[in-house]
C-alpha cells in the first residue's frame, strides 16, 4: 500500500470522480466509494467511468470500492451525493465507521424536509465529526481535464479548513479557505434555482439583455436572504456566490441552466432534466419558504418556484416579474 494521505471520496458521480481525480493530483491516494456496484466494477476494470463522467481515465490511485471498511482510517472524508441524500449518506457513515473523521459536504443545495443546510443535516446524524463545506463556480469536466478551477472550503475551525484546502489543492485546482459556512451554502444552493431561470429566459429567447437583468436581480434576492439568514456580504461576493452565479447562469453547460432552457423550449417538466441532477428542482420551494418566514422579498425565486409547481406558466412568470411596481433599485 501506498504512503500517500488517503482520502475518502463518497459518491461517483461526475462530481465525487472529479473531486477524486483533483485529489491523486493533489498527491493523495483516494479510497471513491459508491452504493453503485457496476459503476466501481467498470472503474476497477476499465478505469472509466462511463455513465458520469465519460471519456475520462482514472488515476492510478484511484481505489474504488463499495465498502464501507475501507473508509477506516482516511483522514478526511468528501461527501459528494445530491443534497437531498446528504443525511441518509452520513447516518451511514456514522453507524459503520469505526471512528469520527473530518467530513467534506460537496453538495449544493437545502434539505426539503427540514430547511436544514447541509452542515446543520450532518452534524445533527454525526455530531462529532469535524465539518467543512466545498463550493464554487466548477464544472466536473473542467476539474478533470486539468482546466484551472478556483473554490471555497469552509468550515467554523478555520485551521481545518486551511489543512484540508492545502491537502486538496493542485496546480490545476485552487482552494481559498474561509469560516464562513453559512455564506458559502447560501450561494451554492440558491445559485441553482435562479440558473433555472437564466435557462428560461435564454430558451424563451427573450435575450441576453433579460438575462443579465436577471441574473443581476437574482443575486439581489441572493444577498437579501443570506443577510436574513447570517451570510456575509464579503464572502457572497467571492466564488461560492457571485463567482457561481457567473458561471451556472450562464451556460448550459450547467444542469440547472440547461433545464430552465429546456422548459422555455416548451419541454415538459418532466423532459426538461434530460436524466440529469437538478439540484436547483428540489431547492426552489423551501428556499421560497425560509425567505417567507423571514419576511424577504424574493420575487424571482418565487415566480420560478411557481413555473416548477405548475402554478404559473413560463409567459405568465415574465408578465408577474415586469409588471411589478417600479421601486428603488436599492
Ligand atoms: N457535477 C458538477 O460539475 C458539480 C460541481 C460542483 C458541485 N456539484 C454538486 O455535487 C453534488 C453531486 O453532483 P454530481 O454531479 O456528482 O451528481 P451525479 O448525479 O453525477 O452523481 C450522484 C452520485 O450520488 C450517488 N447517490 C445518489 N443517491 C445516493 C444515495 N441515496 N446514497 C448514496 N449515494 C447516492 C450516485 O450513485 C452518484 O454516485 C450535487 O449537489 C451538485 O450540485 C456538482
Ligand atoms: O451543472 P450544475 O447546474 O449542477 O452546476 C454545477 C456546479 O455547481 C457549477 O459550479
């Protein structure tokens, strides 16, 4: 066995087999776990990983596995399944390890049932794992292909957050750390609903002149409900919040993006996701509902939730959003 740090990966997606490629580059060897038996089977074999993230080689030190046992004794583990799965994965996690390690949170998104960000999910199923979060503009295929990439990682001990930033970072892959958790969530979750949007307005063909209206008052919505929920503006305006608005509402390169454009093609919602995660889909309603129990106006979050929920059509959610009364810009 290697003398090389070990770290868990969980998760194979596109993702969890960037994340694990970034990570060998790093100088790591990488134990990728997946529920997913014929997945690992191909990455034993073949070293791909067709159905996530084709056309890809795998390191060397890449392991895959589908047990548990060998997630004893990394030194951290990266959580990287939809946000909705984020609780059931680290009870898992938690009933099977044989000791409490530093966990990673990679997803983007809030839990549904409890309006929970995914630190207060894990730590309310492993209260004494350490906890960071991973987010900013980053497309799986740039990561993999060695395309410079810039991120956030950040957790309240910000001493673990500078290790795990210097353990993961590559030439190719650059980590700044913060302790700002609750920023770098709100911009990783919300950020998806309004790419949807973006995606609508482009697949309307409404304009690049919408669009940029929108984005820009999207990211107003984005500052107004971090401001409510204990998000810093310093930290909104850096990668994991403008710098990932920039990128997922721009192109349909992102899942989020692309489904909006499918829906404004006249897709169905059904045929919008092309097979796809969304993760913007399962976070519209309870980011509209946290901002109503805070009192914040968020019109475009609403106005999109309601396309989602069938309760307006697209040309109907672009009359409610230009038709409201003029106001102060700020
Ligand atoms: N793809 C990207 O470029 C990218 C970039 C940054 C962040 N993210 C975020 O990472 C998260 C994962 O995205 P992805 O692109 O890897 O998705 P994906 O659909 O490609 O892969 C999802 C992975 O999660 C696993 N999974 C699903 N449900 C599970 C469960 N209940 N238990 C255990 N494993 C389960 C699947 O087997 C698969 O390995 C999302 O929250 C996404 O927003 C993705
Ligand atoms: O493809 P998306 O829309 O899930 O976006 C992927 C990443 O979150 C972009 O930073």
């Amino acid at each position: 066995m290697t003398t090389r740090p070990r770290i868990g990966v969980v998760g194979a997606g596109a993702w969890g087999t960037a994340l694990a490629t970034v990570a060998t580059q790093a100088g790591n060897h990488v134990v990728l776990w997946t529920r997913e038996t014929d997945v690992v089977a191909e990455m034993a074999t073949h070293g791909t990983n067709a159905r996530y993230l084709p056309g890809v080689k795998l390191d060397k030190n890449i392991h895959p596995t589908s047990d548990l046992a060998d997630l004893d004794n990394v030194e951290a583990i990266l959580i990287v399944t939809p946000a909705q799965t984020i609780r059931a994965v680290v009870r898992m996690l938690a009933e099977n390890l044989k000791k409490s390690v530093p966990l990673v949170l990679c997803a983007k998104g809030i839990e549904r049932e409890s309006g929970q960000f995914m630190h207060e999910v894990a730590r309310g199923e492993w209260p004494e794992a350490p906890l960071a979060v991973l987010s900013g503009p980053s497309f799986a295929d740039d990561v993999v292909r060695g395309l410079p990439t810039a991120v956030t990682l950040a957790s309240e001990d910000e001493a673990l957050a500078q290790k795990l930033a210097l353990q993961l970072s590559s030439g190719s892959f650059r980590i700044y750390h913060s302790e700002d958790v609750r920023s770098v969530e709100i911009g990783g979750a919300a950020k998806n609903v309004f790419a949807i949007a973006c995606g609508a307005v482009m697949g309307r063909g409404l304009g690049e002149s919408a669009k940029a209206a929108l984005m820009a008052r999207s990211f107003a919505e984005l500052m107004r409900f971090a401001s409510a929920y204990g998000g810093r503006p310093q930290t909104l305006m850096g990668l994991s919040g403008f710098g990932d608005m920039v990128l997922t509402c721009s192109t349909a390169h992102s899942r989020n993006f692309a489904f909006g454009e499918r829906l404004g093609k006249g897709a169905s919602l059904e045929e919008a996701s092309g097979g796809k995660l969304t993760e913007g889909v399962f976070t519209a309603s309870v980011l509209v509902q946290m901002a109503q129990e805070k009192n914040i106006d968020m019109p475009i979050a609403q106005t999109i939730d309601a396309v989602l929920q069938s309760r307006l059509t697209l040309d109907e959610a672009v009359d409610v959003l230009m038709n409201r009364p003029l106001k102060r810009e700020v």
